[in-house]
C-alpha cells in the first residue's frame, strides 16, 4: 500500500445511527473528488486494479495516467528516469496503467510465443533493490541488441563495472545463519523494457531463491530468478546481487548482473537469449497473486530437473563406458587368439 496522507477527518457518524444509515453515508454517496483524491492515491497497484473492476464510475476514476504514473514511481523508483518514463508514456492501452499491468505480473509457466515479429534492437533495463522497505540500489540501462559481439558473445547484462561499489547502512552479515536474513527483507524488480515494441516484463522472483556466503572473501551472493519454459526444455534467467563487507562492517553491493543459462548449466550466447526475451515480452503474463511463492516453486522444481537431467546423463555415460570397455576387451581377446591360433 501506498504510504498514507494528511486529510481533513470525515464528519464523524453519529453514535444512534443505525447500521441501514451508516451504510447510506459510506463510499456510494461519497464525492467523486473525495474518491479520486483521498481514497484511490492510497491504493497500490494491485488494489487500484482491483477497485477499477467494481464499477464503471469507479473504473473512469481510476484510469487517470497520472494516478497510475504515480503508482510505478512509487512501485519501481527507477521508472522516475526521464529515458523511461518517456517511454511508459507510450504505452498503448493506458499508458502507465498499461505498464504496470506488463511489469507486475509474474510470468506465465506456458511456453514463450515464438512471434514472427522482427526482435528488439535495444532493450532498457529498469532495476530496483530494496532492503527492509529502504531503497538501496537503483538504475537505468539500455543494452544495444544489434550488434555482431552481443549476439555472438555469451548473454550478461552488468549494472556495475568491476570496481564499482555502491554503499549501504545495511549490516554485512558475518555469519552463514544471518544470511536468511536477506530472504526475507531483500526484494529486487528487474524490468525489461523494449522501448521500439512498446513491451515489458518482469524477470525478477522479486525475493531471492538462494543466499549464499563465500567461506573465504565473506560476500555474500544474492540469487534472484525466473524459470522460463522453452520448446527444448527450461532456462533460467539468472539474477545474482553480490554483496561484500566495508572496513566499518555495512554492507556494499559490488554486482549486480543478468545471465541466461540452459539446463546444463551452459550460458547461452545473445543471440539465442534474445529469441527467448522475445517471446517472454510478448507472452501471456500470469497472476499478481502469490509471485514470491510462485517464482521459487518454479526454481525448486528446475532445480531438480537438473539433478534428474544430470543423474541420468551420468548413467547414459556410465553405459556407455562399460560398453567401450567391453568392445575393447573383446577386441583384444579376439586379437589373442588369433596370434596363438597362428
């Protein structure tokens, strides 16, 4: 919910009013300027959504781009950036109203849509990072989709060069059991944006799906990911936050980075991420309901698909060594006993 604001108190309700004429008095008789101004800029994006479907004067009220400008502002602090809001402007169908209903929802499971449209040359990425309700990261990025050395070389998107560092207030945990603390009060909204196609989404789990410390340098490497159904399987768009400790003890975020890998653990090159980001703009997005939960049961069942994938990739080689190992002694034993039959 959106953070409350100071208004004027209501006339109070009298103590012998019956419950007929206290209904009569509530929301239905209320002023469109009371409505439009104290109660729908109080609602988040979900409960706004939710509110436009109850009526037809309240599905007017709440269709101002503004009302739903404010509301990604609020949500995702890096969409205030002028190459961004721009583009949400644009939008078809609402404009930032329609956005939010791009960037919201979690993907749907269902295969990605191999459209036959021509594939984004740049795509912006709008990313946001929270701790405790505390923004502590935040940035714009466009990558340029085009070139030869993008589609040739391995799928990475890196928000911080090497030496970068970008400080917070926050604790470095120091030990392996505060590290679940970070599951809990850590979130991270990583939206893609292709800015020529007029489409988003969202490829973040929005909280981590594993946490986990170096034993020797001590950072701490935050995963964020969606699971993406293709037609040769699954593949895992990979969010990883790095975070290491300062000589004072806060925590510093030192990468924050975007990879594409398969279900062997390869990373896949631009070209082919591409072909799959495609298809997840353009798909059918999901529920805004449960996405946490939804995002890691998504990640703890491809986690094991690819222990069942790997199991059996072990046992399809270990036949086949045992195979080469028999025709090979059987190439020798034959090769014997034609020396001795000589």
């Amino acid at each position: 919910m959106l953070p409350p604001k100071v208004y004027s108190s209501p006339p109070p309700i009298a103590a012998d009013a019956s419950v007929e004429q206290v209904g009569a008095t509530e929301f239905s008789t209320l002023h469109q300027d009371i409505i439009e101004s104290h109660v729908l800029t109080r609602l988040d994006g979900p409960s706004l959504a939710s509110a436009a479907s109850c009526s037809t004067t309240l599905r007017h009220l709440s269709s101002p781009e503004n009302l739903w400008s404010d509301i990604c502002h609020y949500t995702w602090p890096s969409t205030v950036s002028s190459s961004v809001s721009h583009v949400i402007s644009k939008f078809p169908n609402g404009g930032p109203r329609a956005f939010f209903s791009h960037a919201f929802p979690l993907l749907s499971s269902s295969n990605l849509n191999r459209s036959s449209s021509s594939q984004p040359s740049e795509l912006i990425s709008s990313v946001d990072i929270h701790y405790k309700d505390n923004l502590i990261f935040s940035k714009v990025q466009e990558t340029e989709t085009s070139t030869e050395w993008f589609r040739c070389s391995p799928f990475r998107i890196d928000l911080l060069e090497p030496k970068d560092v970008v400080p917070t207030p926050i604790k470095h945990p120091d030990r392996d059991e505060n590290c679940n603390q970070i599951i809990t009060d850590m979130r991270l909204s990583w939206i893609l944006i292709d800015p020529i196609g007029l489409r988003a989404v969202n490829l973040s789990s929005q909280k981590p799906v594993t946490v986990q410390r170096h034993w020797l340098t001590g950072e701490v490497q935050v995963r964020f990911a969606s699971i993406l159904a293709v037609d040769r399987g699954h593949v895992q768009c990979g969010i990883v936050v790095t975070c290491g400790g300062s000589e004072s003890g806060e925590m510093q975020v030192r990468e924050v980075s975007l990879e594409m890998e398969d279900m062997d653990g390869m990373h896949l090159n631009g070209k082919d991420s591409l072909v799959i980001l495609h298809g997840a703009l353009e798909g059918r997005k999901g529920s805004g309901r449960n996405r946490v939960q939804e995002a890691q049961r998504r990640y703890k069942e491809y986690v094991e698909m690819k222990r069942e994938r790997k199991e059996r990739k072990l046992k399809r080689e270990g036949v086949l060594d045992m195979l080469c190992v028999a025709f090979g002694v059987s190439i020798f034993l034959g090769f014997c006993c034609f020396l001795f039959c000589r």
